[in-house]
C-alpha cells in the first residue's frame, strides 16, 4: 500500500548524530520508534549524550563566524540547492516520515513533504533586510557639535540557534525555522520530538549533500527532555526556536532567563471559530471538520472551540454529527482514510480522558468517543455539545479530534467567549460577509484571525497571543527572527 516512489521501512536501518559535519555513533545506545499506524517498531533512533549536546553546540559556535561572512547570496543558493535534492530525494523521506507520524498517506504527500522543500526555496533568493533612517538635525550639545545625523539599521545573525521541534509535521516545522535561520548567517543544532526523529536524521544528510561548511547544521536526538534542557542551558547557544506545549515553553523561558536566550516560540493553542447569525453553514463545517481529518486534530492552529449564534446551534450540531460517520478512521495508508492515528498511546489516552472528564462535567457526547477496534492509536471523530466555557476540555488543548460547542447571543458575546482564555494562536470567524467577518476578528485577541476561511496565508506573520507564544515567523518575518538588530550612526558636520 506504500506509493511506489517511497523507499520501504528498514527497521535495522543505523541512524547517528551529525555533529561538526561527522556522523556521530550515540553514547546513550538507541531507543525505539514505533508507528502509530500498526504499533510495530520501525526503527532505532540514536540516544545522544549531554556531552554530545555540548560537542553540537560547540561545534555551531565555531562554524558561525565563517558561515556569518559567508555572502548571503552564496547561503542562499545552497538553500535553493538543498530544496532540490530534497525534491529529488522524495523517496528517502516519504515513507519514513509517514511511518514515524502516523499521518494518512494523502496528508504526507500534501503537507509533510512537499512544504519543506518549499520552505527552503522561499529563502533561496536573498532579501535585504537592513534600512536606512532618514537624516535628523542636531543641534550642538555637549556630546558634540550640530550636524545631521545620519543611521542604517542592520540586521545581524543571533548566532548559534537550537530548533527543538514537534512530532505533528516534523519535517515541515523544522524547515521553518532553520532556512530563515541559516539564511541570515546563524548556525543551528537540530533537536527534534523524541517520538519521530529519523526522518529527520535523512534530512539532514540531504542538507550536508547540499553543500553546507562543517558545523553548520547540526542534530542530536534523544528519547526524552535532556537534550533540549543541555541546549537551552548551554552558553555556547544564542537563541532557543521551540514549537510545543505551553508548558514546556514557559520552563524554557525561565532556564533560558540565565543565559539572556533569544526565543521564538510557537506553542499550544485552543482555536476559537465563532459563527455568525448570518454565516455560510456548510463553510463553517467544512472548516471545523479539518479537526478530525488534517491529522486527527494534531495541529495548534485547529479550530476546536466553535462558538455559534444560539439561533444556529441545532443546525451546526445536526451537520457537525452527520459529517464525522463520513470520515473513515483507520490505515492511514488507504487512500480513502480521513482520519489517522495519534501519535502515541499515552496520547490516545490522553484524549480520552478529555472527552470523559468533558461528559463528567455536564457536556453532551453528539458523536464519537470511541475507540475503533483495530491496531494503532485511534479516535474517532468527537463533538462535544452543551458545553459552558468552565470545562477542562473548552480551555485546553486536546491536540486530538475533538471539537466543542459553546453558543453565543451577538457577537460582543461571541468576542467575551473567544477571548476568554489564555491561548491565541489561530482563531476564525464566519459571516454573512467579510466586513462583519473583519470587524469580529479584529477584536480577537488571537495572533492570527481567518475570515470566512481557514486557508492562511502562507507568508503573513506567524505566531500567538497569550500563552500561544513569543515572537513571529514565516516570509520575511522569519528572516527577522533570527536577526538582533544594530543600528550604525553617524554626524555630518
């Protein structure tokens, strides 16, 4: 059932390090990666030591000032040639990738894959980012005589950068966050999600193909939290790039506090989708079903928490629940599969007691709930209504396929109800027209509104509000999280 273009699984395949541009054997041994879709182990991923950790960033550090002079037009040709090979080598990744993450064939293909390249092509061609101020008259003082002063405000490399990424869209993710990086001159060491790193390990080895010096780019792996603590503590690194929980977010800026870490981090979510009175049903259901079927709900900007007008509540709760029968839950390498597994069991787990503690506080099941009786870790499709805005499950992220229903009188009341809580990564609103649309999502505080939509664009700033994290991202803005920003001046007398 694997797509013939894809190399198969080699379970005995060795994975290592990469660390100072050499293939490192882990000083920890190995630990095991299993796929979500079967529950059978398809890999050994290598267990990186703390010293190891160091030796990485050691290793970044010494790679940045040549990489830093290095002309950016020189960093970004091997970034377009990077996402060439990467292009070419399609089959090295795709299965893996799948295999790793549990994501339906249709959703790899789509988004795991392709995304990444593109990435990396998007930082091929080298913007300028610095800007001239314009002159300003001074009078003389005693710092010295009248002139007019003159500035240009640079933007310079942050210096060596850890990418801890998640296990969601792993290879997607961490392709937002190292080609903007190494496109303005950083160097970076790669730390990705304990549960689906070897993917990521053959992405590198296309990168080091491309061409990049020595030190550049590094990865350590490991099964747990140690690698990530070692790098955010290391002096040896400038910046923390972190996608995940809230919670792990905020401890990474508390330890990171010691050292004066640059950070940008994209964390958890709790995606508000308010309904007009006058809004496009069928719209609106199209887009709160992404919930169940992009990933099984494993994406923070997923629009979870639907706040409809009361005077549509029985019509969104009748489509909502004849919608999810429709989505098919299991292998996730049919191609008529919607909704694939989560990631772990613990996971799984996880979601269900969600909905359990959901019902147990008044909420009503409308559908799923249940655990189809197959292998792997699987949900199926769950509407919560009947919900009041107290409930564990209406304020934190499930990261599953599980969708609660608040009800709203206008959209004041629609505005108080998105607002109230402490995530605001991505939310959406659906009107009668895009004005009403425009003038309700303004009032959000979400660090990104869709109007009518959830299509982003794929370019605009990125990143949250509240607890939804620190920073922004993606196009330019990615070239301006990586950046410190100097200002040079100077007097003409």
């Amino acid at each position: 059932m694997t797509p013939p273009e894809w190399d198969p699984v080699n379970v005995d395949e060795e994975y290592r390090l990469f660390i100072g541009g050499e293939w490192v054997l882990p000083d920890s041994g190995i630990y095991q990666i299993v796929n979500p879709n079967t529950t059978e182990v398809i890999g050994y991923a290598p267990e990186a030591s703390v010293a190891q950790v160091a030796d990485a960033a050691a290793a970044a550090k010494e790679a940045l000032p040549g990489w830093r002079d290095t002309p950016v037009a020189e960093r970004c040709a091997l970034l377009g040639r990077a996402a060439d090979l990467m292009d070419e080598r399609v089959g090295r990744l795709g299965g893996l990738v799948q295999a790793e993450t549990g994501a339906t064939v249709n959703l790899t293909e789509a988004v795991q894959l392709p995304v990444c390249a593109e990435r990396f092509r998007y930082y091929q061609t080298p913007v300028n980012v610095d800007e001239p101020m314009e002159p300003y008259p001074v009078p003389e003082s005693p710092l010295g005589p009248a002139g007019l002063s003159g500035a240009h405000v640079v933007r310079q490399p942050v210096g060596v950068v850890a990418c801890i990424t998640p296990y969601n869209v792993p290879l997607t993710n961490v392709a937002g966050k190292i080609a903007p990086a190494l496109a303005m001159g950083n160097t970076v060491v790669i730390k990705p999600a304990p549960q689906d790193p070897l993917a990521m390990i053959k992405l590198v080895a296309i990168i080091e193909e491309a061409g990049f010096p020595p030190g550049v780019v590094n990865i350590v792996t490991d099964s747990g939290a140690a690698s990530g603590a070692a790098l955010v503590a290391s002096p040896d690194v400038n910046m923390i790039s972190f996608t995940g929980s809230s919670v792990v977010g905020a401890k990474i800026m508390e330890a990171g506090g010691a050292t004066m870490k640059r950070l940008l981090m994209e964390l958890g979510g709790k995606g508000a989708c308010v309904l007009t009175d006058d809004c496009n049903m069928d719209a609106a259901v199209g887009a709160v079903a992404t919930v169940w079927g992009f990933h099984s709900g494993q994406i923070c900007t997923a629009p979870t928490r639907v706040i409809v007008h009361h005077s549509r509540y029985d019509e969104l709760v009748e489509k909502l629940t004849a919608v999810a029968p429709l989505l098919k839950v299991g292998d996730a390498l049919e191609r008529d599969t919607v909704v694939g597994p989560v990631i772990t069991e613990v996971h799984r787990d996880r979601v269900e007691q969600f909905v359990a503690d959901g019902v147990a506080g008044g909420a009503t099941l409308a559908c799923g709930g249940s655990r189809p009786d197959q292998p792997g870790y699987f949900v199926a499709p769950t509407l919560l209504v009947d919900c009041t805005p107290d409930m564990h499950v209406v304020q934190e992220e499930v990261f599953g396929p599980v969708v609660v229903v608040l009800t709203h009188d206008d959209d004041d009341h629609a505005v108080a109800l998105a607002n109230d809580s402490h995530y605001g990564l991505f939310s959406y609103v659906f009107a009668g027209s895009t004005a009403r649309a425009f003038e309700v999502g303004r009032r959000i505080e979400s660090g990104n509104v869709g109007l009518n939509s959830i299509q982003p664009h794929v370019h605009a700033p990125f990143g949250g509000f509240k607890m939804s994290g620190v920073g922004r991202d993606r196009g330019v803005f990615g070239l301006h999280a990586y950046s410190e920003i100097q200002a040079l001046s100077w007097l003409a007398t």
